[in-house]
C-alpha cells in the first residue's frame, strides 16, 4: 500500500510550521510500512490529478496569496476541481483554506479568485483572530472512531470565512474565534476536502485526524483499509495540554 501526497506551494504557503502536517502524514504512514511520496508543487508547475491521493495546502501571507491565486487560476484550478469530484482528500489550512474557497477579498486589492471546491467565501476583517483555538468537531464528516472529539491548535487571520450551504463546518469553537468570530463554527468539509483556522501544526496534536485523513485517502485506491492503532500517549498528552492552556487564558 501506498500513499501519493501533491504538497501545494510548499515555498509560498507554510506559515506557522503547517510542514509539521507533512511530517506527521509521512512519519504516521511510515511507521505502519506505508510507502509516502510527497510532490512538492510549486508556482508554474501543472498537476495531474489522476496521481495524488491527498493534497496539503499551508497557510500563507495576504502577498504570497496573490501570487498563488494567479497560478491556480491559470494552471492548476481544473486539475483540483476534477481531484476533489474524483474524492482526494484535501487538507487546506488559513490562507490555503481560503483559495479552495469561491473567493478571498484581502483588505486591500482586488478580489482573490479560489478553486471553489469548498462551499466558502472570506472577506479580510478590522480584527486580527489570533489565539488558541479549541472545537468540538461535527460528527456529519466522522466516518469512523474519532477520538477525542476536540480539535486543537492556534490561529491568526484577519480574514472572516462564510460557510455556504454545500459545505458542513469542520466543528464548533470551544475557544477561539474559529472561521469568523460570528457564528462559533469553524473550518469547512465537503466531500474529501477540509479547510481550517488551526496552525499548530494542526496534525501533530491531533493525530486522531490524521489517521482520518490517511484512512480516507487510501480507501480510494485500496478500499475501506483499517490503520494499525499507534502509541499516541505523547501526542495525546500534549493535546491535552493544549486545551488546559487554552482554558487557562
Ligand atoms: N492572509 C490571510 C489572513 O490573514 C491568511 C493568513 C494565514 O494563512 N495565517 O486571513
């Protein structure tokens, strides 16, 4: 068994340590003898869809952004739509989440077109959202075992993301402001393809949700795969850790 992973602008769109999520994909499949190939795509480069079972798209700066948001537009847009209805997953974080969004409007310049493979818009706001964040997350997208239910890590993004009705919340904010400081969700599912505010890097923590991922990313090639159980103490523990620090501000 193996697993193709396409890391979008990998040199563009990585804020806050978000490689840490390719680490964590690769370290989790290795350690079961899961082969891993990582791409690392980058501006110009074109994309074959039908190769990558999983894609990982960092946060990244208003500036970086508008910089990708061309080269998707004019060269990997139709290759990610066409991923994203043959069911690859897609792990989107921060300014990543936002451009597989309909749109991101910066608080400056013109509109940044996205892919639109997530039901979203994001408008940049006055408020800079900066923090831990905790969510309980939805159980609609739990295919299976997901424990805990908690989501952790930390944010920071003035842009105010708007769920619209094809895409489910990722989960409820427990703390933090989460995709807009308004309506306590945060983050975005629909199909195979997430979106979320959490930097940390998020899997590390969680690694309840990388196993979804990885789970979910085999099963296209090898059917519905059962992942050997790891020892997660560690990562558990600092889950943990990370929530009781959360309470304590
Ligand atoms: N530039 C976007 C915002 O501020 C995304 C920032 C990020 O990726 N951390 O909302």
């Amino acid at each position: 068994m193996n697993l193709n992973i396409a890391w979008l602008y990998p040199k563009q769109m990585s804020t806050y340590g978000d490689r840490g999520n390719i680490i964590t994909l690769v370290k989790r499949c290795r350690w079961r003898n899961i082969d891993v190939n990582i791409d690392e795509i980058d501006l110009g480069d074109k994309i074959d869809s039908k190769k990558y079972d999983l894609y990982f798209f960092g946060g990244g700066q208003d500036r970086s952004q508008i910089k990708v948001s061309e080269d998707l537009q004019k060269i990997k847009r139709g290759d990610l739509v066409r991923a994203a209805d043959e069911d690859a997953v897609f792990l989107s974080i921060c300014g990543g989440y936002q451009l597989l969004g309909h749109y991101y409007q910066p608080s400056h310049g013109n509109k940044l077109e996205g892919v639109g493979i997530l039901d979203v818009v994001t408008r940049a706001s006055n408020t800079r959202m900066i923090g831990n964040l905790v969510i309980k997350a939805n159980k609609d997208f739990i295919r299976n075992k997901f424990n805990p239910l908690t989501l952790v890590g930390f944010e920071n993004h003035s842009g105010k993301t708007y769920l619209g009705k094809k895409a489910s919340p990722l989960g409820l904010v427990e703390k933090g402001f989460g995709n807009n400081g308004e309506d306590k969700t945060e983050g975005a599912v629909q199909r195979n393809v997430f979106g979320c505010y959490l930097h940390g890097p998020l899997l590390p923590k969680n690694p309840h949700f990388a196993d979804l991922l990885i789970k979910t990313a085999l099963s296209k090639r090898f059917g519905d795969v059962e992942l050997k159980n790891l020892k997660d103490s560690e990562e558990l523990l600092a889950h943990d850790a990370a929530i009781q620090r959360s309470r304590s501000v």
